[in-house]
C-alpha cells in the first residue's frame, strides 16, 4: 500500500504523456480529457500519501517531475499539434512555456525550503502554480472544440497567449493557495449548489465550463494582490488565521469614512 501514491503519480504521467498521442491522431477532446485526468491523479496522490503515511522523498521527487510533464510538456504539444503546427515561429513560443513551467517547479521547491519566510506566505503562491498554467494554456483549444475557429485559434493569437501565460508562470505575482481558502459554515449549502453546478457542467459542457474558470480565475489575481499586499504591510497580522485577518480588513474598513463620500460633501478628514 506504501507504493500506491508514486503508482498514483505514475498513471497521472501516463496520462499526460498518452494525451499528447490522442492529439497526434487529431483527437483533441479526448487529449483535453486525458490532461484533465491527469490533473486530478496528480492532485490526489498527496492525499493518498497522508492518509496512508507513506510520505517520502522519493515520492515527492517524482510528484514535481509529474508536474513537469503533465501541465508543461503535455499541454504544449497538445496545443502546437492542434493549433500550431504550419506556425514558423509557434514551436519557439511552446518551448517558452514548457521551460517556464519548469522554472515556476523550481522555484516552489526552492521556496519551500525557506525557514525564514513569514507564516502568512503559504497562503499564497508565487506567480500562477503549474496546474493553472496548464488550464490556461489550453483555453484556445476548449474554445475551438466549443465554438470552431476564430480569431482565438489564430496563430498571433496563440501565440500570445502563450507568452502571457509564460509570464504569469515565472512573475512575482500573488496568488490564491487552495488551501487557504475557508467555508464558513453558514455557507456550505451553496458551496455545494456550487459544486454540484460545476459538476453538471463538466459533464454538458466541459469546454465552456474551461474557459469560465479560466475567466474566473484571472478575475480573482488583482483582489489576490491587494490581499497579499495587506498583509504584508502589517506585520502583526502575519500569524493570525485567515478568519481572524478577514475580521481585521473588515474592522478597518468601517473604521474609515468612505472616500467617495467624504468628497461629495467636500469634508475633511480630521487632523487636516
């Protein structure tokens, strides 16, 4: 049983090795279908590893190589194979982001040998993880098989989206750790509702259900960066709990006038 989390990350590498033949054979839903398992593979099998005690070097050795291969190597040739192929230039751009999806591992490995880093840095990442890069990469190609082609299967197009997508891999920009997110209780039923749409979704309409969190996602990064921004403008906030934080920013905000009012009536605030 001790082996089942490294088998588990095996087959997640199958997987994403396998997608790209599928996109060989100008298959590229079952291509996408073959990342995606391999993305939920590769987010268990940490999981099946802390519940059967079977942590181990070894086993987190290939979990990040897992990563290499499943959200680098396999989405960018599943994307030059499907939208890229007469592109002079298209094989530069998915060399760009496979080595910058290597760069971002290495960094995240790096950084989590860091003894010195505030407690409030694990609730956000360093630049996009890995699996959304991979989720990002391939939005032109969900948008193809839902809608055909477009301006977004154009190579310029694609292109571009690679490099941003290269860009928010190796940046400095925060963003959300799953991990850190909290329910309150209150609001469990609609998580569900929630879940239970997005199940719904990925089973009649997967390739929108894609681009929307896609969407979602970069809408969530400036409010991340303000939030990263907050707390660490406040030193003394950087061990509190997330719940406790949030009561922080909420007490301040009501502390404050808002602005908007305050100039309409063309008042002061005090000491001015």
């Amino acid at each position: 049983m001790r082996i089942l989390p490294s088998a588990t990350t095996v087959l997640a590498i199958c997987a994403g090795l396998t997608s790209i033949k599928f996109a060989l054979d100008d298959r590229p839903h079952i291509a996408l279908a073959l990342i995606g398992a391999a993305a939920v593979l590769d987010g268990i099998d940490g999981g099946i590893a802390r519940a059967l005690d079977a942590q181990s070097r070894m086993g987190a050795e290939i979990d990040s190589l897992a990563d290499a291969v499943n959200f680098g190597v396999a989405p960018a040739l599943v994307v030059y194979v499907t939208l890229l192929p007469t592109s002079p230039v298209g094989w530069m751009f998915v060399l760009l982001y496979a080595v910058c999806i290597v760069l971002r591992l290495a960094r995240f490995n790096a950084l989590l040998d860091d003894p010195d880093k505030p407690a409030y840095t694990r609730e956000f990442f360093t630049g996009m993880p890995a699996p959304c890069g991979a989720v990002g990469v391939i939005g032109p190609l969900a948008a193809m098989l839902q809608f055909g082609h477009g301006w977004w299967t154009s190579q310029w197009f694609v292109c571009l989206w690679l490099v941003a997508n290269s860009a928010l891999l190796i940046s400095r920009v925060p963003t959300i750790a799953a991990k850190s997110i909290s329910v309150p209780t209150n609001a469990a039923p609609l998580l569900l509702i929630v879940v239970a749409l997005a199940a719904a979704g990925l089973l009649l309409f997967p390739y929108i259900l894609v681009l929307l969190v896609i969407i979602g996602y970069l809408c969530i990064i400036p409010f991340t960066i303000r939030s990263q921004r907050w707390v660490a403008a406040r030193p003394e906030t950087w061990d509190a709990a997330p719940s406790a934080r949030r009561a922080a920013r909420r007490a301040t905000r009501r502390a404050q006038p808002n602005r908007r009012s305050v100039a309409r009536l063309g008042l002061r605030k005090p000491g001015r």
